[in-house]
C-alpha cells in the first residue's frame, strides 16, 4: 500500500512481465453478463441473473480442482452452470442456439474505461500477459472483440491447470524466460494474488468497486502485503513509471 | 494452382480463421541466423551455419516425435543442435551467454518484406494465427520484436505435438470452436500443408525461394492439389479478396 517502499523493495527494473487476471480485473463482465440476459428479455433480471451465473465459476472451477470433474474448459462450465440456472429459474423457452449465444457473450465482455490507455501504457515498458483461468479460445475472441493489446494469452488450458494452482503462476516465468519474481500478478480479487505470492510473484491489487454491478458491494479487500495497490490500470502504469 | 477453380471449390465464406507456419514461411530464419553469426565473427561463415542449424531441426523433431527423446521445446532443441555445431566446427571460444544470445537470435528474425503487409490485410477479414512448431516464449517474443499481428498463438507446447501430428493441425479448429474446413493452412513447406489437408484443412502454399539463403536452392515444389498457391501473403490476401 506504501507505494515508496514497495518501489524499493521491488526495483522496477527487475520487472519483466506484467500478468492480468481478464474477468473482473481487465473487462466488466458484470454489465456485459446483464446486458446480454436483459437482451433475451428474460424473467430474470440481468443484474441478479449475471450475479448468480458468476456465483457457479468457483464451485465448478472447485469441482475440476478437487478431482471431482475431469479437466473441463471454462466454456463448457460456463454452458453447464447455465443450463442449471435455467432450469432453477424456470426458463424453458431459450433455444439451442440462443442458449450458445449466450453463453458466448463471456468472449464479448467490454473494457473497464481504463483498461486499453492502461494496458497501453504498460505495453511500452512490459510484455503484457494475460492469465486467466477462461480458455483460449475464449480469450482470444474476447481480445479481438475488445481491443486488448495483449503480448501473450496464458491460460489455465496452456497448463490444464485452473487458478490458484501454482502451475499458472510459475508458468508465466518458465514460458517467457524470466524469473518468479520479475513477473508481477494483477487482480482485483485477493485470493489470486495471495497465491500468485506464495510462487514468489509480486503483486497489485486493483480496485474495481463495479465488479458485481452497482446492487452488490464488492466483498473483495486488499492485503497490505500486496507490492502494489491502484485504483484503475493507468493508475498502476503511472505508479510503473510507464 | 488454378485460383478460379480453388475459389468455386472453397467458398470464401466457410474460411473463418487462417493459420500459419512461421519459421521460413512468415519470417526469414535464414538471413536472421546468418547474420547472429557473423556478428560473433565465427571461423565458419553466417550463411554456411545458418544452413547447418536449420538441417539439424528436422532430426530433432523426429527424434521427440519418434519418443526417443521426451518431449522438449525447440528453444531447447535449437541450444543442442548449437552445441554440436560449435563442437563440429571447433568453435571453443564462446561464453555461455554468448551462446545463448546466439540461440536467441530464432527470436529476433526479421519478417519478409511482405509479411506485415500481408498479415495486416488478412486480419481485417479473418482471425489469423500462428501454428509453429516453435515454443511459446520464442513465438511471443518474436512478436514483439518483428510487430507480427497475430490474433492468437498456437504452438506445438499448446498441444504438446509437433506438426506433422494431426492434434496441431486440428487443434486450431478446437480452440477457435471452428471445423477443420474452416481453417486455411498457410506454409512454404509442402509436407506441412500435406499433413493439414489429410487433415481436412484447406491450404495455402506460398513461395519464399529464397529462405535457405541465396547459395542454396529451395528445394520445395508445391502440391497443385493445394487450395491455393501464393507468391506472397500480399498475393495470398489479394485471391482472399482483402
């Protein structure tokens, strides 16, 4: 939180890579989520419908962690944390194809304001990484569709491994040639970075009071061990000297 | 061959993504590699080693696909067929960073001169990705440095195969959520677009006469059963009308 002696203690020019959390910390899928369901015109509510969709991620990433579900990419558990949603809301009337629309709408998810000048920024000084626990194929639509200059996209399916495994922390490092410690994790979400800190990373915490929309406070809190904390990306690129 | 009959046979419309070989096909390895060496001022001439370094790589993809040797990435591949060269030349003088400075060079390689071009004009109309046999780290790094526009990277690490393996080849499709025939495969090497069409990808074969330099022919001839024949990617994006 003390940004002076976090620049001390981790000397910018050790830096080498930046890797990015995408959902939540990189794009709003909040509002994407809503604006999607509200387009069906659905009895549920975007808001609430977009909340509890994002409520299923960690018990379904849990399921494929515990060993319970074989290695399955985050499309399919996206789809299948859907069909139940459907079924517990009584929704019926969806067809196969709209149901896949709308399952796609997690690769056309939007930019916070700050992101691209962010991101940007960060670009010119960092190889700019993504390491999200969605998939390829997932990450590289949503990319395209939302402009984000990435260097590279890592994800839980280049190491069949999901977040917090310290495979996809220590596999940032081993792909790109750079130590643990000259890769610095981004998240808005404390529980990645904790783990991304046990593998060595150093790390920032980002603010994102929106995540879950403006009906539900964001339970996340910043640990002050965190290397950095900012408010948006620009805020962490200006903090970065970018 | 004939570009009238292969656009009537392969509608432009069902071509979603196009992927493309690198090394040779999208940059020139050998002007690059030439050139590491005779700013290292070897006994043994860039163009000679540059040509010596490219020969031991298809043994060494055989020798992993074959499974006498477990599975390695071709940075690591690339450092032990360097070995050997230095120690068949009687090369003893360098560091070991100089050595790996040397390997790093397969990183560093310039485009072709129509390559970004080419890129450029095809993004517009279609996602286009790598598929190199080359590891992720070299791939993304090789971005950075040559500006190459990829939409994605694929890589022999994502599916721990090397081309010719049918999982590279039909990979593409898998992550991208697209079928085989929605894939044009784009390489300067008739075995590679030999392996995706039994594959059922559509290929493209593109000329470079000169990527082992200008003292040794190419010896690659085209297949006509090839979907498209190319001079250029500038060429190759005009008969995909972009």
């Amino acid at each position: 939180m003390n940004t002076e002696t976090s620049l001390e203690s981790h000397s910018n020019e050790s830096l080498q890579v930046i890797a990015f959390d995408v959902f939540g910390t990189v794009v709003d899928w909040h509002s994407g989520i809503a604006r999607a369901v509200d387009e069906l015109g659905l009895s549920v509510g975007g808001d609430a419908f977009a909340q509890a969709w994002r409520d299923g991620y960690q018990p379904a990433i849990q399921r494929v962690i515990s060993g319970e579900l074989e290695w399955t990419l985050l499309d399919e558990l996206h789809r299948s944390i859907l069909d139940g949603l459907l079924e517990r809301f009584g929704i019926t009337h969806l067809t196969d194809e709209q149901k896949s629309d709308l399952n796609s709408a997690w690769c056309d998810l939007d930019p916070w304001p700050d992101t691209l000048e962010g991101l940007t920024r960060l670009k010119e000084k960092f190889t700019i990484c993504a390491l999200s626990n969605g998939n390829l194929g997932l990450l590289f639509h949503m990319a395209q569709h939302a402009g984000l200059p990435w260097d590279c996209i890592l994800s839980a399916e280049t190491f069949t491994a999901y977040k917090p495994d310290p495979k996809t922390y220590l596999g940032v490092g081993k792909v790109l040639d750079v130590e643990p410690g000259q890769v610095l994790m981004v998240a808005s979400h404390q529980s990645d970075l904790t783990a991304a800190r046990a593998c060595g990373l150093p790390t920032a915490y980002v603010e994102r009071p929106l995540e879950w929309g403006s009906n539900r406070a964001n339970p996340e809190r910043p640990d002050p061990a965190n290397t950095y904390f900012a408010t948006s990306l620009i805020d962490l690129a200006t903090q970065l000297g970018c």
